[in-house]
C-alpha cells in the first residue's frame, strides 16, 4: 500500500519524507487555508506559488492539487493553470476534482465528471474528490479518472451523527457493533410482522462506515477491472489504516499525526527502555572498535 500524507504543511511533508515512507501528497483547500495560517503566525510572508512548487520537489511521488471552480468550464481552466505552473517542477502534480460540485439537489451535478473526463482525455491526471458511495466512484472510473478518494471518516461522521452518538474527530467507529444491532433489532420487528423495520437504519443507505465503502469501491473496481487508483481519504486513526490495508486498497492518505500513531507503542517503547537499560559491558565494547 502506498502512503500519501494529508496535508499542505510543509514541515510535516519534508519530515515524513525525510522518514522514507512517503509515497505522494494530497492537499485541498482548507489544508491549504490551514497551512498558511501557520505561516502567517509565524509572521512569514508567503508566496503561494513557491510554497506549492516547494511541496511538489518534497516528494517524488503524485501531489494532488484541487480546483477551486464548481462549474465545468471553470474547474477545467483552473486544472490546466495548476499543471502548467506546477507539473514542470517535478512532474507529480494530480488535480483534484469534486465528484459533485453542487451545493444542493437542484445544482448541476455532473460537472465534476465531466471535467474529470476533459482532463483525462487532455493527459492531466485527476483524483475524483469527495466521494462519499460506491456510485460515485463507479462513475469516477466511467469518466475515466487516474485516482478516486472515498472519504472514510466524513461518512462515519454522517452515519455517527445521523444515530445521535457523540465522538471525537479521531474516535474509531466500531461499526461492526452497531451492524449487529441493527440486525437484532430488525429480527425482533420481522418477527411483529415487519412492522417498524424500514425505520431501523444505522447506516448509510447500506454502508455502515468509511472502511466498508472503501471494500465496496475495491469490489466494484475489481468486478470490471477498473484501473482508477483508490485512496483511502479522510483517514482519522491508525485502526482505520490497518483496515484499509488488509483490504488491498492502492493507497491510504494519511494525516500526520496518524501517521506518528501507526509507528507507536506503549509495549514498544516500554521493551526499548529494558534493551538500552540491559546492555552490558561486554556487549558495549563490541562498538567502542
Ligand atoms: O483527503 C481528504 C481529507 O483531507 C479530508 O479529511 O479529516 O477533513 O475529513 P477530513
């Protein structure tokens, strides 16, 4: 599985390279707002352009950039702009697309595929963004885009906050747990009938969290042969990554901060401390040479 981090902080994409993990970049707008947020409390002037043209000779891997237009034309123009200023530095840069750009049911929704298609048949990679059901990344892989990125933790998100449970941004769903409920407590209103059972949804219309609409993707991906990279996004804890990577997924991008949580261990840092505290001599004069 290859890694991307997810962020447009330049501190944090040099060290994680720096660690020898690292495999791309993903960025978006609010990491972009976040990043140079910092900056300007660091009281350092920023040059947009630069800052983006250093982040792509970060990493020798795909840099995701996303346009900020929500209309076809607009999103198009901007796509070509970003990879013309920036493809040149180190030949990695992937824009980022929305699936659906609209704001509500009455929008437009198709410009995002159709840009994603209009850049693919320009060469320019795309990352459908956003995606939220398995629908969306099948017609993602339709218009032909080079990566898709199921947002894991905003769906938990929605089916958290969708059944009134209270959680932390970084909580783990235990999404196994409430599929088993909502069983139970459908065979007992099968057995009044069927009376009530339309009503017991804990999911999102049949996907019970982030990682199981990644599974899905895969699946449908696989059924076709599909060649769309998937990126497992909106990635919250390690758990989440440790259940994407035993699912086969191309490539998980990863915050931070969760990152340094998959190197992490009480029970390793505790054994480190007995190995330095048992050295002996004898052994310590083997490297004195
Ligand atoms: O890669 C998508 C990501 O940046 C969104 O993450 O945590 O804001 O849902 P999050």
């Amino acid at each position: 599985m290859k890694i991307f981090i997810d962020t447009a902080d330049l501190d944090e994409i040099k060290e994680a390279a720096s660690w020898g993990i690292l495999d791309g970049v993903t960025t978006n707008p609010s990491l972009i707002k976040k990043a140079v947020e910092k900056m300007k409390a660091r009281g350092k002037q920023i040059s947009m352009e630069d800052y983006i043209k250093e982040i792509c000779r970060s990493v020798d891997g795909p840099v995701s950039l996303e346009v900020k237009g929500r209309r076809y034309d607009e999103m198009v123009r901007e796509a070509k702009i970003l990879y013309e200023k920036f493809n040149g530095v180190n030949n990695n840069v992937v824009i980022k697309i929305p699936i659906n750009t609209a704001f509500s049911p009455d929008d437009e929704q198709f410009e995002g595929i159709k840009a994603i298609k209009e850049l693919e048949s320009f060469g320019i990679p795309t990352n459908a963004t956003l995606v939220m059901t398995p629908e969306q990344a099948l017609l993602a892989a339709k218009a032909g885009a080079s990566y898709v990125s199921p947002f894991l933790g905003r769906v938990d998100d929605f089916i958290r906050k969708n059944i009134g449970i209270k959680h932390g941004k970084m909580d783990y769903w235990d999404y196994e747990a409430i599929e088993l409920i909502e069983q139970e407590e459908r065979k007992k209103n099968i057995e009044k009938g069927y009376e009530g059972v339309a009503a017991i949804n804990y999911g999102d219309n049949g996907i019970y969290s982030g990682v199981e609409l990644v599974y899905d993707v895969i699946e449908i991906y696989e059924a076709y042969g599909y060649e769309t990279k998937i990126i497992a996004a909106s990635i919250r804890n390690a758990r989440q990554v440790r259940q994407v990577a035993m699912l086969g997924v191309d490539i998980a991008t990863i915050p931070f901060i969760v990152i340094k949580e998959m190197i992490s261990h009480y029970k390793t840092m505790e054994g480190m401390k007995k190995f330095s505290e048992d050295v002996v001599e004898e052994y310590e004069e083997i490297f004195k040479s």
